[in-house]
C-alpha cells in the first residue's frame, strides 16, 4: 500500500467525468477524501461509493468563478481540522468555442482565469504551507495539451498561466517531499472534452494521479495520463520516475 493510506486529498470537481473517477481510484488506495463540487449535493453518489470502500469522505461546494465561495471552501475545509496532504485541482472549465475567434470577448478570459487559473492557485497557496511545515504533500495541477487553436484562446491562456503557477511554485519545493506537479488526462468523452473525444475517460486511470505516488522527490513535470493507460499503479510510477524529468536542470 502507498503512502497514501490514511492521509487526506482535495480532490475539486469531483462529481463527474475525471474527478469522479480520480476519487473513486484515491479511496480504493486508502485515502480520505475532500470532495468538491458546485453544490455539495452534486457529490451523494460518489460520497456514498468512496465511503463504501472504507475512507472518510468529506463533501464541499463552491462556484469556482467566484473567489469569494472559493475562500469559504477554503476555510470550511479548515474546519475539519484535518491535515490536507494531497490536492488534485481537477476541476476547470472549457468557456466556448470560438469559430469567429477575431471576436473572442473579454469575458472568455475573465471567466476562464478565474475558474482554470485563480482558483486553483489560491488553492495551491492555501494547502502548501502545511506541506511544507510538514515536510511532505502533494499537489497535481491539470492543464490541457490543446495547443495552436485560437478558438479555445481564452481556455488555452488560463491552463498555460497555471502551468507557469505550477513550475515556478515547484522550484520552491524540487528536492523535497513536497512535490508540486502537472497532469493532464488527454482528450477524453466527459462533458468538458464532449462525445467525439478519442479517449474514454477510464483511460486516465491511473496517469491522471501517477504524481501523487511518485517519490523521486521532483516536481514541475507534466506525465498526461495517457502515457499510462493500461498499466498498473506500480509501473505508471516507474515509467513516470524514470521518464518524465524536472524542468529546473542539475
């Protein structure tokens, strides 16, 4: 069993599509679980699954776009008096797609930044100090690998922002037990990636938490999830120590 058992993990946008599978996964590793969503009732289903499997599991809502609810989610986490040691910020949102991109509005980003970027980082600002103080954790924050499409631009600036937020926060932490990286689950049939997407969503399992159970001490890496479908936890944790390196250099 990994280090996991016993130990507590934000998992956000945990309701559906990803984060649901990603919580389900977490909790048959033993881990208790704080389950985000709109609305907390959005969470019954799989408080009840994880449950069943014999974790704690706790539920917690908040509209990501606004920042006020993200800081009372924050502080009603706090009020568990649990230790978080584990964040997948999982969730985040695709605004639109702009075939008349030349008339992408404003909003696009606004909406997009807040939700892809802000949100997760106060997150990440909130929970890494206790991490730190506790000499171990850790955080995956899920970008996409849309790239060179104008019509998702607002999308695509928010996930490139938080994968700056994501590198620069791992230079601070690489060499330690604290381990601060990237995931991406790849193009899959959820209600962000739509009916049409290659991949079914089954297939980021277990890529999409594979940093979670690395211990090679590195962060700011990006390992998709897609580069380890089909295999087991064990050797998506080899390949992901042995093939997916640090940004910092030696």
């Amino acid at each position: 069993m990994y280090w996991v058992k016993g130990k507590w993990a934000l998992i956000t946008g945990a309701s559906r599509g990803i984060g649901y599978l990603t919580a389900k996964f977490m909790a048959e590793q033993g881990c208790n679980l704080i389950l985000h969503a709109r609305k907390v009732s959005h969470l019954d289903k799989v408080l009840e699954e994880v449950r069943a499997k014999g974790v704690q599991a706790h539920g917690v809502e908040a509209e990501l776009d606004d920042l006020n609810q993200v800081e009372k989610m924050l502080r009603d986490i706090d009020a568990l008096s649990v230790s978080v040691d584990i964040v997948c910020n999982n969730a985040g949102l695709q605004i639109a797609y702009r075939t008349d991109y030349m008339h992408t509005p404003p909003s696009d980003y606004e909406i997009s930044f807040r939700v892809n970027t802000i949100a997760p980082a106060m997150i990440c600002y909130h929970f890494l100090p206790g991490m730190i103080g506790r000499g171990s954790g850790r955080i995956l924050n899920t970008t996409s690998g849309i790239s060179l499409d104008v019509c998702q631009a607002g999308y695509s600036a928010s996930k490139a922002a938080l994968d700056k937020i994501t590198i620069d926060l791992g230079s601070i932490v690489q060499g330690t037990d604290v381990m601060i990286n990237l995931t991406d689950p790849g193009w899959c049939r959820t209600d962000l990636g739509g009916a049409h997407a290659p991949n079914a969503p089954e297939s980021a399992i277990p890529g999409i938490v594979v940093g979670v159970f690395a211990d090679d001490r590195k962060s700011g890496r990006y390992p998709g999830a897609q580069h380890f479908t089909g295999m087991s936890l064990d050797e998506a944790v080899r390949k992901a120590e042995a093939e997916f390196d640090s940004p910092y250099g030696r």
